[in-house]
C-alpha cells in the first residue's frame, strides 16, 4: 500500500477495524531470541518496542498491563537484580528500566486502571520477611501498609486485582494454615477483607477476573486428575467446571488472560508428557462451559494479555515500509 494513496475514508475504516470493540487481541510479552530482545507479539506480529535481553530475563508472573494506554509492565531479573520496566508497545521506543527506590524483592505485580492509575506491586523485605504492598504512580513510590502479622507465604506471580472494589486476591498460607487459602485484601487502606479455604484436592494454578468482574481461574483437581477452569462467588466459594485435560499443563506462572469476547481463559504451558526446548502451548477455556477451545497453537512467553487495538499503530505501519 502506498502511503501517499491513503484517504480520509480508507484512514476512518481502519480507524473503525482497529478501534472496533468486537476486536480483541491476545498478545503476549516474550523473548525475540533471535536480537535478544523482549518485545510484545500478536501471534507472530513483534512490537517495533522492545526492552534489551542480553543481560535481563523477565521474571515470571511479573507482566502485567494497561490496555488503554498501550503499555506492559514486566520485572526484569539480571543477576538477582530487580528493575521495573514500562513498554509502551504501539511506539518504536526501546524500554529502559524505571528508577525506583523499592528495596523490597517484587513477587506480584497487577495495574489498578480505576482513578488514580497506577501498579499496584506485592512485595517481601528481605530483612524480616514481612510482605508490603506498594503503589507506584509515576515515579511516586507509596508502601500501603505491612499485611497482618504471620501472613502470609503466597504462590508467586498468582494474583489478581478488580478495580471496581480495590481488591486484590491471591493464593497462599499463614503460619498456622495446614492448606491452601484464597485471600482478598482492599486497598486504601490495606485490609484483609476474605479468607477463605481452598478444597484441599484443588491446586490453583491462575487467576484472574471475568467480564462480569468475578474471580475466575485454572485449578488441578488430585480427585479429577484434570486442569479446570473456575468461577467462584461473592463468598470465594470455588466451582470447577467440565472435564478439563488430564494431560493439561505445567502452567506458566501468572500467563493468563482473559478475553472477554470469547469469554475465554487462557493460558500457556507445555503439555505433562511434553519436554522441552518444545514451545509452550496456548489454551483456551471457555467460561461458560469449561470446554477446551485450543491446546495445539505453540506460543512461548512470559505472559499474556488482551487488548483491543493493534500493538503497531498506522504511523508506525508506514514508517517501517509495509505494504
């Protein structure tokens, strides 16, 4: 296409196909291995963003996104160093790591897009092994508070945060727990608001919220001896949902997302039986059903989010020479 051809018409039109709401786009942040970089992928479509990897992995169940303002958030690991880097991925900008006076070794990270935007990140002090959590706008750093006292050994990268009532939800014990329990703790002030036990027979592999604003997620039933997807209720009460796959998965820390479109989970992981250098899998689970739309599509990354305009915008479509 030449760029000079382009109407006001043919310029609306794709304003219209990008900017649809009935467009949803699962993209995932992942190694471009062959330039050592860290860019975000639509399927096999890489960013022109990108973050330099010779020296910084991303660390797992770190990503996390704001969709409306075309950025995701990652904590890059060198050598046991943690920095936080910002990748806006409908630019060309390369990402840098942010200044930050967190001392605090980061396990979570989850964007609160309500009001004040801003990350909302989990973290523990390498001194006494107390859990905070701080919110970070900009440059600003605020610690909201020290969770209660003995709480808690949470599964890393496992969490979840609903805007509509500043809640964030995560897996994991305290010192007198003998099983799992699902947690919602509110902001503002920082709260433990729910507590609840976790059938001893279910291992939660994912979180995550649903269109309707639920908590949903993938779970390994010992029982079943099959991964499911979940919903639950206003109680934390967990129900598992079809037959799931035996065969299915050793998920990826903090890989899913959810499309509200298709009203799908989905994650990433190989198969059980699968070994690497395989690639990752990525699979889809229908909320409504607990069916399995996809496990064949490889896709490796260290997580996934859903958007619902293009990761490369139309400036940037020309610049590159595309036709």
């Amino acid at each position: 296409m030449n760029p000079h051809s382009i109407t006001p018409g043919l310029l609306l039109a794709m304003a219209m196909l990008y900017g649809s709401s009935a467009f949803a786009a699962v993209l995932r942040v992942a190694n471009d291995e062959a330039e050592q970089r860290i860019r975000v992928f639509d399927g096999v479509t890489a960013s022109s963003a990108y973050a330099d990897a010779s020296n910084v992995g991303i660390q797992l169940g770190s990503v996390t996104a704001d969709s409306v303002g075309n950025r995701v958030f990652f904590i890059g690991n060198s050598g046991g160093v943690q920095s936080l880097y910002q990748l806006n991925y409908t630019t060309t900008q390369q990402a840098l790591p942010q200044p930050s006076n967190i001392t605090l070794r980061i396990t979570h990270l989850e964007w609160d897009g309500s009001g004040s935007t801003r990350l909302l990140a989990v973290a523990i002090d390498p001194v006494d092994d107390s859990v905070s959590v701080v919110s970070v706008l900009g440059s600003t750093e605020i610690e909201l508070g020290v969770l209660e006292p003995g709480c808690c050994i949470f599964r890393a990268g496992v969490s979840a945060f609903r805007s509509s009532d500043d809640s964030l939800f995560m897996v994991g014990r305290r010192g007198t727990d003998t099983q799992d329990q699902l947690f919602r703790f509110t902001m503002n002030p920082l709260a433990l608001a729910q507590v609840v036990a976790i059938p001893s027979d279910i291992s939660i592999l994912e979180l995550a919220i649903s269109g309707s604003g639920s908590l949903i997620g993938l779970a390994h039933s010992e029982v079943a001896a099959a991964t499911k997807v979940f919903t639950s209720d206003t109680a934390l009460n967990v129900t598992l949902l079809g037959n799931g796959r035996s065969d299915c998965c050793f998920v990826m820390t903090a890989s899913a997302a959810f499309d509200v479109i298709a009203n799908d989970l989905i994650t990433l992981g190989p198969t059980i039986a699968q070994l690497q250098p395989n690639p990752p899998l990525q699979w889809r689970f229908n909320l409504a059903s607990g069916a399995i739309g996809d496990g064949m599509t490889a896709a490796s990354g260290a997580g996934l989010f859903v958007d619902t305009t293009p990761i490369i915008d139309i400036s940037v479509l020309f610049e590159d020479g595309f036709e």
